[in-house]
C-alpha cells in the first residue's frame, strides 16, 4: 500500500490553488495524497479561508478522502511534509502595481518577472523564500521543494546557492508549448518533443519534433512541407527574424526583441491606469466573488484569465514522476553544472531533465549560437547579482544588477529607478 502524502502550499490562499487542488483530486489513486495543508499571512487570511472552503467542497464532490487544513502556522504546515509548493507574492498585488508603475513612469518597461520589476520583486521575495527554506531543512528535510513564485528562476536559484533544500522551479511556459503544437499538429502531448535552451522566461526552442521528426522549420517559414499541420503556430514574430535566430522564441522574448512597440503599448496603458497589473487586480478580484459562492464545487473556467494556466498540471505531472519514480522528461529549473556550457555551473537553468526520485538530471544541451548566447549571459549576470543583492543588502551590487539588465538604458536610469523602489519598497527590505 502506497504511503499517505502530505503536501503544503505556502501561498494557500492564492487564486490559482483551486487548479491545483484540482490536479491533486484527479490524480489522488497514483499520488495517495493525505493531507493537504494551505499557508498563507495573516495578511492573507480572508483570501485563505474562502480557499479553504472551496476546497473543502471540491474534495467532498470528488468523495476524495483528503484532509484539508488551513494555517498562518507555516511550521506546522511543513512539518514531515513531502512535498512543498510555494506560490508566494511578497506585497501581495499591490506591490506588483507599484513595480510596473515605477518602471513605466521612469520610461522602462513594467513587468513583473524581468526588469525593473521582476528585480524588486525578487528583492522582496528571496530573503522570505530562504526563511520558508530553513524551516523545510529543519522540519522536512527530505520533502521536495516545488517553486512556482516569480521571478522562478532567480528564487530557485537563491535557494540553490544558500540553502540545502530539493528544489526545482516550474512554469507553465514549456507545457503550454507542448499544448500549442499537439493543438497545432493534431496529435496527443506524447508525440510532441521539444528541446529546450536558456533559463526562466528566456527560454528557445531549438528543435521540435512532431512523432520524432524535426518541425522546427515549419515554425520558422511558416509552411509544412512533411506534415499536415492545420495551423502553424507564428506566435507573432517576423518570419525572416525567425529564420535567421534559427530557433523559436517564447513570448517574453518579446520584451527584449519588440522593446519599442511593447513600452509604447504600456505607456497607453500607464496613463490610463490599465496596466496588466490592474487587470490582474479586476480579474482576482471577480475569481474570488465567484468562489465565495457555496455552490462553486470545482474550479471554475474564468480562472484561465488570470494567466498561469496549466501550472497545477505541470506540478502534478512532476509530483506523480517524483512519486514513481517514473525517469519522465519535464523541462524544469535545476542547477546548471556544465549542461549549458556558457553559463557559470553554479545558477539556475531551465532544460529539459530526467525526473527520478531521488535526482532531476538536467539533459546536455550542447553549443549555444551567439545570437541566443549573448543575451542568455547577459541576463543570466543580470540574475546572478540579483541574488547577492537581495542576500547581502548591497546597495552598489543591486544598482550594478539593475545597470546591466538589458531593459534599462543607463546606471543613471538605473539609479532613479531603484532609488524610488528601495523607499516603496522599504518595509520588506530590512537588508537595505
């Protein structure tokens, strides 16, 4: 008989909880899940405690024998779990409003994973992370650590530099890749392959199979000259900048690639108050209305706008393959040690690996092309200093993090910038 899981979700009472509560229902005959332990600040308890309802719901339509606890006691939470999730927001969205705002008004772009803004929201949340870290060494030290928090990449990177935990960031952005050309090529997930190159939201497709043959060109010229595709996906880029990259960029990309229409198209939005940050707010705000309703047993189709959609997948796919030991393929957030060998052995990637119990093994990825390779360092340095700035407080190492990133012009943009964020942001940075 399998071993009853106990699994904790600091961030319990985000809105993307019921797609994983969902994911954990479906899967409850391999995974065995016994408890379910939903964290969150008292910051955030009246969010939680709808959360917990809706749960509860959930499990008794499903007849699934799942106990479910809500909790501001974190400790308790992790105490011999399994598995921990971490889907945490530091400033909860107003925070988020602020660090695009910020950025867009000092005539930068405003988002929240890169940045200006994904910089200060990693400031916040590293420090909270390695706490949440010590915990899991002290009272789970064999549990798996799940991050989903952004900027993923740069939080899993900080605790893999200063901590012992088993950690391994995701994102939805590969599975949804995996859903698009399965949609695109009229075949199940399984017969779709991909192989990935680069770290968290700057990630490249450098080859696509399709029933093991390479489709990669039908993406670059926008023709299929082997296989029936019914709609070949463009995502929107130029077809000849697409065939002389020689690869297929994900959507944050378009940050760095189509800088000028994207800060044009968010300085409209600034000034109208409707930057995806305050969608964000709107749309949270009607999730929550729609699962106060004691009729809502399940998580309901409006959550997809929120964005992050199939995330709990991803995460479930992952558990079920740690869980059984599976040696599936998932394209993760690992340390690097030489599988990309132009990046430093010691950050974070984010490849394809090989999913044991024990071990995720990050698969070889072979020569990096200039053209992907010197933005892909660049950023990468850009997130190495993010790391020693949110650790040690160093006011010189956050403005050289900042400086470098290739979304800010100048040091002195870069100085303002983060002159005003460090003094909206002083309550959660004691370190500064």
């Amino acid at each position: 008989m399998m071993k009853p899981v106990k699994l904790a979700v600091i961030g319990g009472g985000s809105s993307y909880t019921p797609e994983l509560l969902e994911g954990i229902i479906h899967n409850q005959d391999v995974l065995n899940v016994s408890e379910v332990w939903l964290v969150d600040t008292a910051e955030g308890k009246e969010k939680l405690s709808i959360i917990e309802d809706l749960a509860r719901r959930m499990v008794q339509k499903a007849n699934c024998r799942i106990k479910i606890v809500a909790t501001l006691d974190r400790r308790e939470a992790i105490k011999e779990a399994a598995y921990v999730i971490t889907q945490i927001r530091v400033g909860q969205l107003i925070m988020r409003r602020n660090d695009e705002y910020i950025s867009i008004k000092h005539g930068v772009i405003g988002q929240e994973t890169t940045g200006a803004g994904g910089f200060m929201k990693a400031l916040r949340t590293i420090p909270v992370m390695l706490d949440i870290c010590r915990d899991i060494e002290e009272l789970a030290p064999d549990a798996w650590l799940l991050n989903f928090t952004n900027p993923a990449g740069v939080i899993t990177e900080a605790i893999l530099k200063h901590s012992n935990v088993k950690v391994v960031g995701l994102c939805n952005n590969p599975i949804n890749f995996y859903k698009k050309f399965a949609t695109a090529y009229n075949v199940d997930m399984e017969d779709v392959s991909i192989n990935f190159t680069g770290i968290n939201h700057l990630i490249w497709i450098t080859d696509l199979y399709i029933k093991g043959q390479s489709k990669l060109e039908d993406v670059l010229t926008g023709k299929s000259e082997t296989y029936e595709a019914k709609n070949i996906p463009s995502f929107g880029w130029d077809a000849a900048f697409l065939q002389s990259l020689g690869a297929i960029p994900c959507g944050y990309h378009k940050y760095y690639y189509q800088t000028d229409q994207i800060l044009e198209k968010q300085l409209d939005q600034f000034k109208n108050n409707e930057t995806r940050a305050d969608q964000v707010q709107k749309v949270e705000k009607e999730l929550f209305e729609i699962y106060k309703d004691p009729n809502v047993q399940e998580k309901p189709d409006a959550l997809e706008q929120r964005g992050g959609a199939y995330y709990s997948e991803a995460a479930i796919n992952l558990i079920k393959s740690i869980h059984l030991n599976a040696k599936n393929i998932h394209t993760l957030n690992v340390r690097n040690n030489g599988t990309i060998s132009c990046l430093p052995d010691d950050v974070s990637i984010e490849v394809n690996c090989v999913v044991e119990s024990h071990q995720i093994t990050p698969l070889q990825v072979g020569n990096v092309p200039p053209q992907i390779r010197g933005l892909l360092q660049n950023v990468k340095a850009y997130e190495e200093l993010t790391v020693e700035a949110a650790v040690s407080g160093d006011r010189g190492v956050a403005l050289q993090a900042l400086t470098l990133h290739p979304l800010i012009p100048s040091s002195g943009r870069a100085d303002r910038i983060l002159d005003e964020m460090l003094e909206v942001n002083r309550q959660y940075l004691p370190r500064f």
